[in-house]
C-alpha cells in the first residue's frame, strides 16, 4: 500500500476554496475551446464551403485533436512541474484559436485543410483541461476529493453549456470569426494568470525511462486493474450519446422549427442544470455511492432518448430530453472518472489520460455520426442510436464482471 508521502502534506493547504474555484474556472474557458463551433457549424460550413453533411468534421477534428492532447500531453503531468506545463498549453491553444480565425478566408481546398489543421491544434492544447483536472485531484485529500471533483467539473461543465450561446450570439451579431478572436485573447490572459498563481508541484513518484516509459504503462493500466476496462466503456458510451444528441439536437430544430444559431444557443441554456447536480454528485461520492449515481444517470439518459425516439421533435420534446440527458450523463462520466483516479495514485494523471481520450473516442464517433443519420434517416434514427448506446451503458453498471472490486475505492492503493 502507498502512503502519502510527507513531502506532499504541507501542499494540502494550497488546495483553498479559492484555488478549487481557480481551478473550475481555468477548466471552464479551456473546455469550452472545443464547443464553440457546435451551434454555429452551418455558418461556418457555409463561408467554407463544406457540404453539410461534412459540417460535422469540424467538431469531429476538435475532439481528435483533444484526445490526441490527452493521450501524448497528458502523461507529461506525471513526469513534469504542472504549472509550466499547464500554461504552456494555454497559451498554445491561445495561437491556435487566432489561426483558426484568421484561415480559411480565402476559400478553397487551401483554406479549408489550414482551417482544419487549426482545429486540430485547439484541441490537443484544450487537453490541458485534463491535467488540471488532475492537478486538483491530486491536491485534495482522500476524503475531499469526490467533493472536489464536484466543483470543479461542475465549473468545467458550466464553461462547455455557456460556450454554445455565447458563440451562438457573437455569431448572429458579428460572425463565427470574432468568437474564435476572442477565445484566442481569453487563453492568452489565462496562460499568465496559471503562471502567476498555480502553485508549482513537481511529480512526487515520476516514472523511471522517461516519456517513452510512460506512454507504454499506459497500455498496462487496464489489464493491470481489473475494474478499469468497464468503466472504461460505460463511460464512453455515455458521452458518445451526449455529443450524438448535442450535434443532432440543433440540426432538428434548425430544419423543424427555423431556429437561428441565436435561438439554438439560448436553448442549450437548458443545460445550466448540470452543474448543480453535479456538485451535488461530488458530495455524494465521496460516501460511497458511486455505482448508485451510475445507474440514475445513465437511467436519465436513457429516457431522454427514448422521448425523442418516440415522440415528434418539438421544443417541449428536445427541451425535456435535455433536461434529462445533461445531468444523467454528467453525473455518470463524473462518478466513473471518481473511481478511476482512485485506483493507482502515483499514475493518477495517466488514469485522467485514458479514461478522458476513451470518452472522446466516443465523442468524435458521436459528432461525426449525428449529422450523416439526421441527413439520411431523420431525426429519430440518431435518438434510437443514443437509446442504445445509454441501455448498453447502463447494463455495464448492473452487471459488473466476476473478480472486479463491487465497492467504491477508499483511501490511496
């Protein structure tokens, strides 16, 4: 059994309220780098050039490249002082928003690969969500921790609902290029800001060979902890139907109800009852009852899409299903990504790596899904696909295989 080493008990105080909350809103502005482009992809399609069908590769290459992020930067967080390499990224994703808004002007096949390749790069430096993430994790007790996690994801998910409006809004008002101008600018003063007041923490266990070694333990970590793989999965079913409904959910009130990206963007506002719940989630998990959560939300998420499936996609409908499947699903990849960083301390961000690039896997197969079943079943073919994916979800939680822990991790391994 690993104990916490002396060394890092005096940094428990530097994990203050105010420092939680730093870190909730530093998650919250490089999150939203990513879904930006979501309630704005027929603009942007439109001044590309891009077929719509093809719009949804602009999300797609965001969640690529964020994954990409967390799979080859991530790691980094176990073998680096956090706080150099957590601005560095801020400030890279700061370079690659001004790219994205300047390319593409010209038109053509040209400026739609610069624009692409753009995307790409917003999203490998957003990973630094990821690590700050674990960053405060690895800041909090054993006990806090659920309570922690509570907070900061809860500002992590305010900042993804908020940036769909926003983005809608400056889009009606100005045009899709000034929202990526002004995420730009955001990255750059939050990149000064972590290095002036992150406390720097250099890895208290770093792997022996380096960054080769680390990535290759990565591949280990499942077979190496038994109950890994299945949370694994369950998590990344669930968020593949939560970005299957976000991407297909503005493309059905667009052509059923002539929704402006304006109107789309107030109506992701529903989503503003997430970060409650899942403050709430956090409190919750730190007594046990992860497994619980689990069930309820992927339950939630279920229904939502079962709503749309059956139902006619009105506003009543899609607003309901919403008020459903954001919470469901949230509180769901929260409460995994809980057990998950608590089954190996000294591998904690490795852990955060695997389990967020599992999730956005499924993320991209969602984005790129949604529009191709919208265009050529309709609607209702894309929420029976999300049905699916949440009953497979939630049965993986009913069930978990022999020989895999049944209670919730305590306390460090």
């Amino acid at each position: 059994m690993t104990t916490t080493s002396p060394r890092t008990r005096p940094e428990a105080p530097l994990l203050s309220t105010g420092m939680t909350l730093f870190f909730a809103c530093a998650c919250a502005l490089t999150l939203a780098n990513i879904y930006y482009a979501q309630p704005i992809l027929a603009d942007i399609a439109a001044d590309l050039g891009l077929a719509p069908e093809a719009s949804g590769v602009v999300v797609t290459l965001l969640q690529a490249g964020y994954m990409l992020g967390i799979l080859f930067m991530g790691p980094l967080g176990d073998l680096l002082e956090n706080r150099r390499l957590i601005a560095g990224m801020v400030l890279g994703a700061s370079v690659a928003l001004w790219s994205a808004s300047a390319s593409g002007q010209t038109g053509g096949p040209g400026g739609q690969a610069l624009f692409f390749a753009a995307h790409l790069g917003v999203g490998f430096c957003s990973a630094v969500t990821q690590i700050q993430v674990a960053f405060a994790a690895g800041l909090a007790g054993d006990d806090r921790r659920g309570r922690v996690l509570g907070v900061v994801v809860a500002g992590l998910f305010l900042g993804m609902i908020l940036s769909r409006p926003l983005a809608g809004l400056l889009n009606d008002a100005f045009g899709w290029r000034i929202v990526y101008r002004l995420a730009a600018l955001l990255m750059l003063v939050l990149g000064l800001a972590l290095w002036r007041f992150l406390p720097r923490r250099a890895p208290e266990a770093a792997p022996a060979g380096g960054y080769p070694t680390v990535l290759r333990s990565m591949t280990r970590l499942p077979r190496a902890l038994p109950g890994l793989p299945r949370l694994l999965v369950l998590s990344t079913l669930t968020f593949t139907g939560f970005c299957l409904f976000w991407t297909a959910a503005p493309l059905a009130l667009r052509e059923t109800l002539g929704f402006s990206p304006g109107r789309l963007a107030l109506f992701t506002l529903i989503a503003l009852v997430t970060p409650p719940c899942v403050f709430l989630a956090g409190r919750l998990l730190d007594r046990g009852l992860g497994p619980r959560l689990i069930a309820c939300g992927t339950g939630l998420a279920a229904t939502a899409f079962l709503l749309c499936a059956c139902l006619p996609a009105g506003l009543f409908v899609l607003a309901l299903a919403a008020l459903l499947l954001d919470p469901g699903v949230n509180v769901t990849t929260l409460s995994a990504q809980q057990r998950i960083l608590s089954m190996r301390p000294e591998a904690r961000t490795r852990l955060n790596s695997v389990s967020v690039a599992c999730n956005f896997c499924g993320g991209a197969l969602g984005s790129a899904l949604a529009p191709w079943l919208f265009a050529r079943f309709g609607w209702r073919s894309a929420a029976l696909a999300g049905f699916l994916l949440l009953i497979l979800a939630f049965a993986l939680n009913v069930r978990p295989r022999a020989g895999e822990p049944t209670k919730q991790p305590q306390g460090v391994r």
